[in-house]
C-alpha cells in the first residue's frame, strides 16, 4: 500500500484530501505546524474514516527538520504539497513572509526527497489573472501577479518545472484551483478561516448564523449578466478526489513529467447567484449591500476543464446546492461544537 505524505493535512483542502486518500486505499502521513489550521482536524478526520493519519508537527522552513523527517520516512511514495500561505491581502502588506514560507517549504521538500519522488503541487488559477478568453485553458497566457500570494504559485510552477526538466525522477502535477467552497458531508471538517473570512462562502455561513454583519458585495457594475463577479465555484470534496487522481496518475507514468491541469466545474456563478443558491438551498434569508468594487478583484473566471476530464480521468460531481448546504452544516456544527 503506497504511502501519501500530505503536507499541511490539517489545513480545509488538506483534510479532505487526507479522507479521500484513505477511501481509496492509501496509507497516509500529515506534516502541518498548525499555522492556519487547528490539531483537532486529526480526531475529526479518523471519526469521518475510521483511521487517524500519522502525524508530524514540523515547520517546513526549517530544512533539517524535513531532512530528518525524510530520512526516517523512506517509504512514502509520493507528496501532496498543501502547506503554504495564501492570504491575498496579507501577502501585499507581508511579501517577504510569503516568499520564505511558500519557496522554502517546497524548495525544502524536493532537496530531502533528491528530487525523486511524485508531486501533486496545489496551485492556482490566480495565475491566468483576468484571462484573455473564456473558459480560461491551461495553454492561457500567464499573467503578472496581482498580489505576492499569486506570484508564489506562478514561481513555484517556474520552479517545479525547471526541476523536471533536468531530473527524470521528479514527477509533478500542478492543479490549479478555481474557487474551492463547501465541506464534507459529515459536516465535521470544512473551512476554518481565521478572524473575518476573506472568501465569499464562509463569509456567507458566518453571516447567517450571526457571527458577521450585511455581507458586502463587492460591485454590481460588472459586465456580467447580473453585474456581480463571476468565479468558478467547486466542491471541496470534488477537488479532494481530484488530488487523488492526480496521485494516480503519476504512479501510472502516463505522462510527462510535469504536468498542469485545471480543477474547476467549467461553470462560471456570480456572487448574486451564489447568494440566491445558498438562500435557496437552506431556507435561510440573507442580508447584503452592494459596494464599490473591491481592488485587485477580476470581473470573471471560470475553467475549461477538458484536460482534467479526459486526461486526468476526473470530473466534479456536486453542484452549488451540495457546497452551498454542506458549507451550512459545518457552520451550524461549529456552533455546537466550537474548535
């Protein structure tokens, strides 16, 4: 049985993964520092599948620790690669601090394993920016970083790739999200964002449940139908099985050895549509104003997701009525069971 190391596996895309790793069979081993998630993950995640991944609380900036992590761990096979920071409006009032964490985290992880070993990189579509044509290919021009978070992952692609190029052992798969939301349907793990959420659900589920104020939508002037911003939205568990497939194919050696998939639905919503859909989906009525545009924000994204369908051999299943209702619950669960 092959060994998956999950580096930051506590985190909300990191934990689902872990879950979806072990329903398909795989022995699984977390490394996480706690900097963005919570040690309580770990016992929710082996309620969920009955097994509690093995745990190293390790800071992957620190290179002899992940030295001596790797040496004592000769058996995993291949690396999930979660752990990073990925606070946007953070990341232009901190830059240093995410080049540091972001690049030597990885750079650490690939001169322990000697760059032989099978990658599963979480990156981004942050990388398109406002992208040229619409559904947004992987093929698409990569534009300049709007913030220091968006240009780590397009280095860290640089990076991996110029790796690959001259190392036959490393194999890598970058995905690249779109707008992860929604928690598993147990509704014991899901998005645990730290003070006021940055993101559109969480700051919905927060709001609801009483925890925030109006939610603020950020333009209605868009040149979109209802003329709010359009994101591709996908389930959290839809891209936890994405990984999985991505783990899959690299063991299979069916491809290059550096690989770039987009991990979207293929479907654009707009913030109002995703407002109506959550109100829809729970019974629960909103408050909301409309604001200024937000800076930085793109008028619309979503993915064309071909590659990831016929290639990867993986499709997103849930549709916004799952993210949006499953996102609900693991509010209502925090309310009774506050981490």
């Amino acid at each position: 049985m092959a060994k998956i190391l999950v580096t930051g596996g506590t985190g909300y895309i990191g934990s689902h993964t872990v879950v979806e790793l072990f329903n398909a069979g795989y022995e699984v081993v977390v490394v996480d520092d706690f900097s963005n998630s919570d040690p309580k993950i770990l016992e929710q995640i082996e309620k969920i599948s009955g097994k509690k991944p093995e745990f190293f609380k390790i800071d992957l900036c620190d290179e002899n620790a992940v030295n001596l992590f790797v040496d004592q761990n000769k058996d995993i096979t291949g690396v999930i690669h979660f752990a990073a920071f990925k606070a946007v409006g953070e990341s232009v009032q901190q830059p240093l601090k995410y080049y540091r964490n972001n690049f030597f985290s990885l750079i650490n992880i690939l001169t322990a394993f000697n760059s032989k070993i099978q990658l599963v990189f979480s990156s981004s579509c942050t990388v398109y920016g406002q992208p040229d044509q619409l559904p947004v290919n992987e093929l698409a021009k990569v534009k300049k970083a709007e913030s220091p978070y968006g240009n780590t992952k397009q280095i860290a692609e640089e990076i991996l790739q110029e790796a690959c190029a001259v190392t036959p052992d490393l194999n890598v798969i970058a995905l690249r999200y779109f707008n992860p939301v929604g928690a598993h349907k147990s509704a014991l793990i899901g998005e645990l964002p730290i003070g006021v959420p940055q993101n559109l659900v969480p700051f919905i589920t927060q709001s609801a449940i009483g925890k925030r104020g109006a939610i603020t939508v950020f333009g209605n002037d868009y040149n979109t139908p209802d003329g709010s911003a359009i994101r591709d939205y996908i389930h959290v568990v839809d891209l936890a099985k994405a990984h999985v497939a991505a783990i899959k194919r690299l063991e299979s050696k069916a491809g290059a050895n550096f690989e770039i998939f987009n991990v979207g639905t293929g479907k654009g919503s707009s913030v109002l549509e995703i407002i109506s859909a959550f109100e829809k989906s729970t019974g629960e009525k909103l408050n909301y104003t409309i604001g200024a545009r937000r800076e930085g924000d793109i008028e619309q994204t979503y993915g064309d997701v071909t590659l990831s369908n016929n290639v990867l051999g993986w499709k997103a299943e849930l549709g916004l009525e799952d993210m949006l209702s499953s996102a609900w619950n693991w509010e209502k669960y925090l309310r009774e069971n506050p981490f």
